[in-house]
C-alpha cells in the first residue's frame, strides 16, 4: 500500500500525517482516508481553518445579506414597495455563524467517519517527518504541511482589534461602523468595503498598487471601480500608508499619494486587509531543513518539499491564496501518496472570484500576460456586454464577459464582471482547461434566460468574428 520510507515495522503511526486542518490539511486527509490510508490530522483550533471559520465561508454570508440589504432599499425600481429600517448586526452575526456552525458539524461528522485520527492541539516538525504535539511526537510515513495563512499587516502598524482591525476582527463587529478607512483594495478589502457601503457606512480604500483588484484583468478593475465610483465608495490608488493615530472617535490615518503628497482621512475604524502571510513561524520547518522562502515553503508542481516524503499544500506555497487551490492540492496530494499519479494541478487553471458588488470572476491569462507570453499580435479579445443579457437586465446588473484567445486559436482567458458571475466561471474553467476554440463553444445550446448565455453569446461572437474574416 503505501511505502515505510525507510522507519523501523511499527514506528510510523500513520501512513499520513498531517498538520494543520484547513482546506488543504482535511481535504487531503479525507481523501486519504478514503484511499485506505491510515492518517492523522493534527490543528491547534478547529477542523476547517481559515476558510470555514474566519474567512470564505463568513465572509460570503455578510456579503449575501448586504445583497438583501441593497435589494430592499432598491426595491421600488422592481415595483415592489419596502422600506429598510437597518441593519440588526446581532441578527446578521446569528446568521453567518449558523451557516458556519452547520457546515463545521458537516465536516466534523466526514472527519470522524472516515476514521481520521485527529490530533489536537499547536503542532511542530521535530523530525524528518515527526510533528509534536504537547509533548508527544507522532510520525508519518510522509509528512503534509498544510498551516495556512495569517492576516498580514505592514511595519509599524500596531492591529489593537478595537480602532485598528484585520478581517478576523472585521467578522466579530457587533456593530455598523459609520466610516471604515480600508488599507488595500485587493479581493479581502474590496469584498469588506461592499458589505460596509451596503450596510450603510462611509468607505475609503486605500491601495498602494495603480488599481483596485490589481491581479485582476486592466479592463475588469475599471469595471469594478467604474461601480464602486457609483456607489460611494470612496477609493485612492497609487497612495501609500503613512501612519495611524487614535483619536477620539476613532482614527486618522496619514497617507502619501504617488507625488509624495500626505494626507490625513477619518474614520471610525482602519481595516488592515493588505493580503495574507504564510504561518510557519516556529513550526520547526526550516529547523528540520524544509526549503523556505519568505517565510514560504518551496514545493515542486507535485507539491513535494526538498525532503523525501515531506510535502507542502495550500497558503503556505507560493502562488494563489485561495481556499481552492488549497483543497484541490490536498487531494493531490493524498492520490500521489497512494500511486494514483494525479494530474498536476494548473495554477493558471485555477477560477477566482471577488464577491462584491459587483462581482468578478476569472480563469485563465488577463490580456497583457497573455500578449508578453504568446506575442502582442498573436492575441484577440472581445467584449460582450452584459447590456445584451436578458438575465443581467432583470437583475440589473452591468458589466461584460471578456474573452482573450490565441489569434485563430483556444481561449486562453475568460473574464467576468457583473452580479452573480462567480456562478458561471465553472464553465468558463472547462473551456479554458480544455483548450477549446470559440468555434466548440459557438454550437452549444445555453439555456434562456440566464447569464449563461452571456459566455455563448461571447464565444459566437468571436468565432463569427473569426469567420468573417476568413471571407
């Protein structure tokens, strides 16, 4: 089954051993499990991680009723009379913990099933494939490191969880804040910066990088700063944090624009949400020779460390932080273990999406990779504007879905804007993953009226496009 990796008949006590429980650590070991691999799941808090309890899943439930806040106080343009009387954060919170609660009753139930032995309790590596846990040492006959991620902050900036705050912080309100400063305009701090304005806050974004959502296509930031502009969200681009000051009803915070220009905004709170770090800060990792970099752990495209039988998964390997990925190298990881010679997973493959309002979703290369990679004049895109969607305009919702293909080739990006585009970015992964051309997109029938019609209608577009100019 499964090779001794060279201990002694009876000294491994597990087949996999694994340490930290979040997206990638239990998707690895429920697939493990199911493998007939004995494992061992090690986490100092609860089954889930970050994902489950302080991150995705959270997250998208405050998003969700800042869509029904915003659809009740829209609701006379639908010809439906409500009025909104506020936001009860009391309720909101009952609300997205019970979602929480359930699906961690879920997960927990899977984990006993499958007869995992989960260790409880802050692990370290102390050994080629050993993790201690208050004393006593457990071995594996392979070792996966899976402990996540933190919320980052920057030098001299001091989160107190009260005035200054990190997204953990930002889940637990008990309150609306009347004014949020948001200190980067990434997917965490665009996703927060929605809920508040739906909420009824003032919000200014602060981003150090030319654009909001800047890993994002050029033409999918305008979109969703072209929104946020509508809405009130105040945002500057291009400005760098200076520093904090407490004041008495809340903070003020000093920044520089790109002239070297300071200025001062207040506001109730500062959230810190400029990206996330890997933890593995006194995990012994680099004590026990595992190659690191920045605090990250190299792994190969097979997930494997620089030491046999030791590998790595999810935030703590460089490249996308997404819980995703993370669960998809988790079960990678436990087929390599069995032999089953998985397929790699493909970073670039890999769908992303901002929940705010508007929506972005994405697969693939943006269009500027995509001209450095293949060449400025073997590149096509097209836009279809959502304007033409029957679906959109009884959600009323803007936005596009951008295509960019090889020139007389397959689509190599599918880029989405708009309410509820996250739901359509499985299809736009098949075709992506699949390297299809818009002419095997053009012929299949999608169903009327939805926003998936909207990924057709661009495909028959660009192969009429193609056509044509063969003619």
């Amino acid at each position: 089954m499964v090779a001794d990796a060279g201990h002694t008949p009876g000294h491994t006590d597990f087949d996999v051993l694994i340490l930290g429980a979040g997206s990638g650590g239990y998707a690895c070991a429920l697939r493990a499990a199911q493998l007939g691999l004995k494992v061992g799941l090690v986490e100092k808090d609860k089954v889930g991680g970050t994902c489950l309890h302080v991150g995705c899943i959270p997250t998208k439930a405050l998003l969700h009723a800042a869509e029904v806040a915003d659809s009740t106080r829209d609701s006379e343009r639908f010809g439906v009379r409500a009025s909104l009387e506020g936001i009860d954060m009391a309720g909101v919170n009952a609300y997205k913990d019970g979602v929480v609660a359930r699906l961690f009753k879920g997960l927990s139930g899977l984990v006993k099933g499958r007869g995992i032995t989960v260790i409880e309790g802050a692990g370290t590596m102390t050994g080629p494939r050993e993790v201690t846990v208050d004393g006593t040492a457990y071995t594996g006959a392979h070792l996966v490191l899976a402990s996540g991620s933190y919320s980052r902050s920057l030098p001299g900036l001091e989160v107190d969880g009260e005035k200054v705050l990190t997204s953990e912080h930002a889940l637990r309100l008990e309150r609306v804040p009347s004014s949020v400063v948001v200190l980067g305009g990434g997917v965490i701090g665009s996703e927060f910066a929605s809920v508040w304005r739906s909420f009824g806050a003032d919000v200014t974004i602060v981003e150090a990088l030319p654009r909001l959502v800047a890993a994002e296509d050029a033409a999918s930031s305008k979109a969703l700063e072209r929104a946020f502009r509508k809405r009130g969200i105040a945002f500057r681009t291009s400005t760098r944090f200076s520093s904090v000051e407490h004041t008495g009803s809340g903070v003020a915070v000093t920044v520089e624009d790109a002239k070297g220009g300071t200025s001062v905004i207040e506001a109730e709170l500062l959230l810190v949400a400029v990206g996330r770090g890997p933890a593995t800060d006194g995990l012994g990792y680099a004590e026990q020779g595992v190659a690191m970099e920045r605090g990250f752990v190299l792994a190969d495209e097979r997930c494997r460390t620089n030491l046999e039988g030791v590998y790595a998964v999810g935030d703590i390997v460089p490249g996308l932080q997404l819980a995703h990925r993370g669960f998809q190298q988790g079960v990678f990881v436990a087929e390599e273990i069995a032999g089953l010679a998985p397929v790699v997973v493909e970073e670039s493959a890999i769908p992303r999406v901002t929940y705010s309002h508007p929506e972005i979703a994405s697969v693939g290369l943006d269009e500027e990779t995509a001209r450095s990679t293949y060449g400025e004049d073997a590149i096509e895109t097209l836009t279809y504007d959502l304007g033409g969607n029957g679906k959109s305009q009884i959600l009323q919702t803007q936005g596009f879905v951008k295509l960019v293909r090889r020139t007389d080739g397959p689509v190599v990006g599918v880029h989405m804007v708009g309410d509820r585009v996250g739901e359509l970015v499985g299809e736009a992964q098949l075709i992506y993953a699949w390297e299809a051309h818009p002419e095997d997109v053009a012929p299949l029938v999608h169903a009327h009226p939805t926003q998936n019609e909207a990924l057709g209608e661009a495909h028959l577009a660009l192969a009429g496009k193609a056509l044509h100019a063969h003619g």
